[in-house]
C-alpha cells in the first residue's frame, strides 16, 4: 500500500504548497512566489508520476489525483500571473 500512502502525501503537499502560493501572491513577495512556483512544478511532475503508475497497476482511484493535479495547476497559473503583475509593478516603480 505504498503507492495510496505516497498519493495521499501528494495530495496533502497540493494543498500546502496552495496555501503558501496563496500567502506568497497575497504578500506581493517576488521571491515567495518564484520559489512556490518552481516546487508546485516539481509537485506537478510527481502527480503525474504517480497517476501513472496507477494506471499502470490499476491500485486505487484516480480521483483524488486529479483534483490534486487540477489544484496544482491552477496555481501554477496563478503564480505564472502573479510574477508577470510583480514584475510590471516592480519596473514601474524603478525610475
């Protein structure tokens, strides 16, 4: 049962690493961002590891997964949009 123990640890760390991207876009923190940004890519490439490797032993429902892998996504995007604002934010208020 090793593979429904690492998906719920996945599941679990999609729902952390949304909140810090939360917290990260809400503190206008480049840096934050930059970094949830990169570890919600890394995230995103273990889920669909994992997705997988279920569909490969056929283990358990893939349900979970997905929404896992939606709620990534969505915060990658998020972020993605987030950096571009912060960016433009930060070169308009350069001289």
């Amino acid at each position: 049962m090793t593979n429904a123990r690492d998906n719920w640890e996945l599941i679990e760390l999609s729902r952390k690493l949304e909140q810090e991207a939360i917290a990260a876009r809400n503190n206008a923190d480049i840096e934050a961002v930059q970094e949830v940004k990169q570890q919600l890519h890394e995230l995103q490439h273990r889920i669909i590891n994992a997705q997988g490797r279920e569909v490969k032993g056929n283990v358990t429902s893939g349900e979970p997964l997905f929404d896992a892998h939606l709620r990534v996504e969505e915060s990658v995007g998020r972020m993605e949009r987030a950096l571009i604002n912060l960016q433009a934010m930060q070169d308009d208020a350069q001289p």
